[in-house]
C-alpha cells in the first residue's frame, strides 16, 4: 500500500509544478486565479492523503474549512476581476 501513496504523492506534485509554471506564466488574472484555486484543491488532497494514510481523521475538519475559504476567496476574486475588467 505504501507504493500507492507514493505514487499519489508524486502525481500531485507534478501536478503542482505544472500548476505553478501557470500560476507564473499565466497571461490573465483569471488563469492565475484559477491555478492558485487548484493549487488549494492540491493541497487539500495532499492532506487527505495523509489522513488516509496514518489513518488519522483528526485533521479532516481542517480539510473543509481550508477548501470553504479557498472557494469563497476564489469566487470573490473572480467577481472582483470581473468588476474591475467590465469599468475597462
């Protein structure tokens, strides 16, 4: 079992780089908007693994109130953008 969590725990961090170089190369606010939202999502299931795998549920009411203020500061940033883009 532990080859799985391995392999999980290097498939997110790919996908974390690969989320970064948009975050740093992104041509709109939107695009990095939406790379920092899944660089979160990232995160979040990074920690879900580790509860899965020390088989801890302690931190799994941390897991759902990171990703309830990601996503509401994800939509606020996207309204705010959307705002900000509509007075150009």
């Amino acid at each position: 079992m532990n080859v799985v969590f391995v392999i999980v725990l290097l498939l997110l961090l790919a996908a974390g780089v690969l989320t970064m170089v948009r975050l740093f190369r992104g041509p709109d606010t939107l695009d990095r908007i939406a790379a920092l939202d899944v660089v979160v999502v990232l995160i979040v299931a990074a920690v879900a693994v580790y509860v899965a795998y020390y088989r801890d549920g302690s931190n799994i009411p941390l897991l759902v109130a990171f990703a309830l203020v990601a996503f509401v500061g994800s939509a606020s940033a996207a309204r705010l953008v959307e705002r900000r883009e509509r007075h150009r």
